[in-house]
C-alpha cells in the first residue's frame, strides 16, 4: 500500500532526520530523486539525501524536526518544518559554536510510485549559523 504524500513527508523526516537513519532514505527518495536549492540542484537520488543527512546529523547530533503539512495533491505536497539542534560540527562552512540553532524549511516535494522524485525548498539556516557566530 502506498502512503499519502504528507505521510511519506513525516515518516522520512522522522527516519532521516530525528531517527538518524540514513540507509531508510531508499524507502522514500526515487532513485532519480532532485532537489532544487536557491543557488544549485542536489543530484543522487538516495545516496545524495544519506551523504546530506549524515553532514547534517554530525552537526546538529540533538536535530529535532516538527513538520507542518500546508497543501497536498494527488502527486505534490507543500510543506515547512522547523529544525531545532545544537550546532557541534561544521555545516556549510560554519564551524561549530555550541549554539542551539532554530530554522525554518519550506519544501514543495512531487512524488512519483510513492516515492519523493523533486523537491523545491528554501531555508533560513545560513542565515541562523550567521548569526549564531556572530554571537
């Protein structure tokens, strides 16, 4: 049985994010799978979302992720989550600086046989680490 777009949503959040579980990013992203950033498209399917997830995770080991579903479709859902974790690692060129970070994601994902096949997303979390290395 194939989920609905807003519960393939949560439940890859949850596994990926929260749950660390990067092998499960198979059971949601097609193999085809592209997001669509404000400066640049992440390409791989599955093992781009592990490598991605795994950056992430190492850098905010405490991430915490509440998903808000704003519209779904037959094959695209809208939503945003809001990420919350301890900055302990490098991510995106910010070095670690023991701040709790809060963000914001807004995400269009088209879904294809169930799986996540493109996302458009845009995020505020440079602009957070910015602000949490300027202290």
């Amino acid at each position: 049985m194939t989920r609905l777009p807003a519960e393939t949503i949560r439940s890859a959040n949850a596994a990926l994010l929260v749950d660390g579980d990067v092998e499960a990013a198979g059971e949601f992203f097609a193999s085809d799978f592209v997001a669509h950033f404000t400066d640049q498209d992440l390409r791989g399917g599955p093992d781009a979302i592990r490598r991605l997830v795994g950056r992430l995770r190492r850098a905010f080991p405490d991430l915490q992720v509440e998903v808000q579903v704003l519209a779904e479709g037959a094959d695209r859902v809208a939503w945003q989550r809001t990420l919350t974790g301890t900055h302990a690692g490098d991510f995106m060129g910010f070095p670690a600086t023991g701040e709790r970070i809060v963000w914001r994601d807004m995400v269009t994902s088209r879904l294809r046989d169930g799986l996540i096949v493109e996302d458009w997303s845009i995020s505020d979390l440079a602009e957070r680490l910015l602000l949490a290395r300027k202290g």
